[in-house]
C-alpha cells in the first residue's frame, strides 16, 4: 500500500487520459492520494477528483509562483473550502526565487497570510520551496507553524535544515529527485530522517522519477520513489510503504 501525498492530476497534462492513469495507479499499490489545487483553475478541479474518488483528498492553496495574482476574495475562497469533508491540509503555499513572476516581498506576504488562514482552520499545511529555505523557515518559526505542522513537500536542500524542520513539527517528503544518479542531497536526507517523519509524492507531472527521468510523471511511479529510499535506509520496500502510509494517514487525520 502506498500513498502519493501531492498530485497534480488536476492540470491540463491529464486531461485525456486521467482515469487510465489513476488505474495505473491502482494497479502499482497506491491507495491514497492528495491532488493539490494552487490557483482558481487547479483548485475546483482537485475538489471535483477527490468528491469522485474514496480514497483521493485535495489540498487547496496558492502558489508562490502567482502570488501578484492572489486576491483577498481568492483567500476567503480558500478559507471556505477548508471545511470542505475531502480537503485535509491547506498548500501548496511558501516562496519561489527561481522565477521572477512574483515580487519576493509579495510573496513572502501571501505567504503569511496563508499560514494564518491554515491556523484559524486547524488544518496542516504543505510547503513549496524553491531557492529560499532560509527565508521560508524563519517565516515559519514566526508565525508559530509548528501549531499546525506541515509537510516540507519535494524537499530539496541539504541536511543541515532538516532538524529545524522535524522541531516545528514538519515531516520531510521526497520525491522523483531521491532517484536520480547525480542527487547527492536527497539520498543524504532519505538516509538521515526517521523513517517516522518521512513521506513520499511524485508531484506528478513534474520531477519522474529515474528510469522515467524527463517524461510525464504520474503517481504509478511513487512506487520507484519507495524502492529507492528502502535501498539507502537498508530496510524492506514493504517497510517503507507501510510506514510512510501510516504517516500520511495520521498527518491528514484520514481515517481508513
């Protein structure tokens, strides 16, 4: 049994082929998935999946990338949802300093705003980072995140910021890039978190993992993600799958 924490079945990369691809999903063992809205087009679309589907959760937020776009109304759109039976944390949000789309100070305000939103809700929250992990954990700390806990999502920096992490009650999900052959820090990380604060994700469509490295991701291949980790921990697929679902399971309080 596994289960993919962030999908993105909701973008126009599954349009035509979204259900052969969740029975693909079916068929490799993944049980569980949230599917990530991050915009006024993917959000409604994750509601809509997960409704469908007993086992598929959505998450709902916005994206550091299109932060300039984000409007109050978006945020109490947002606000609303979280009461929604099928939605079980609030995110993607957090900061992107590899594209020049949003102001970095914008950002760092919707930022905010969302962590506040995601505490008033009690729901736990999901983090984009790309580039900015000194400025996304200070903001973090601030605004007392550790209330609700998170999830470092496709975590991409080294281990020195790992226990800052674990310490505000954040669990570190890895992804495609664990696999890859030159990926020196993730496979650092995998081998370095407890077992106990480890999640899996593909991200689909981003980030395949390796041997389908620059194609279409989708969540079949969070099984590769699993293998991998199983191989630098030393311990047994089955181990890693069984406990990174229990902890996806107790993180979004599902209950089975």
């Amino acid at each position: 049994m596994l289960f993919d924490t962030h999908v993105h079945l909701n973008v126009k990369q599954f349009e035509n082929d979204r259900e052969e691809v969740m029975k693909r999903a079916k068929d490799a063992g993944v049980e569980y998935m949230v599917i990530v809205g991050f915009d006024n087009e993917t959000i409604p679309l994750a509601i809509h999946i997960a409704e469908e589907n007993p086992n598929i959760y959505a998450a709902v937020g916005w994206h550091p990338v299109d932060a300039i776009d984000c409007t109050d109304e978006d945020l109490r759109r947002i606000e609303a949802l979280a009461s929604h039976p099928k939605v079980v944390a609030i995110g993607e949000m957090g900061l992107d300093y590899h594209w020049d789309k949003s102001p970095k100070d914008i950002q760092i305000e919707v930022f905010r705003k969302q962590i506040r939103l995601a505490k008033k809700v009690k729901l736990p929250i999901i983090i984009h980072n790309r580039e900015a992990t000194s400025d996304i954990l200070d903001i973090l700390e601030d605004e007392h995140a550790e209330e609700v806990g998170g999830i470092m999502h496709c975590y991409n920096d080294t281990v020195d910021y790992v226990e800052r992490c674990l310490h505000m009650n954040f669990f570190i999900s890895l992804g495609g890039p664990v696999t890859f052959k030159n990926a020196k820090e993730p496979k650092e990380v995998a081998k370095e978190v407890p077992l106990n604060r480890l999640l899996i994700e593909t991200d689909c469509p981003f980030l395949a993992p390796h041997p389908n490295r620059g194609k279409r991701n989708e969540p079949a291949y969070v099984q590769l993600v699993a293998e991998k980790i199983a191989e630098l921990k030393g311990i047994s697929f089955e181990e890693v799958s069984q406990t990174t679902t229990e902890n996806a399971l107790q993180f979004f309080k599902i209950n089975r």
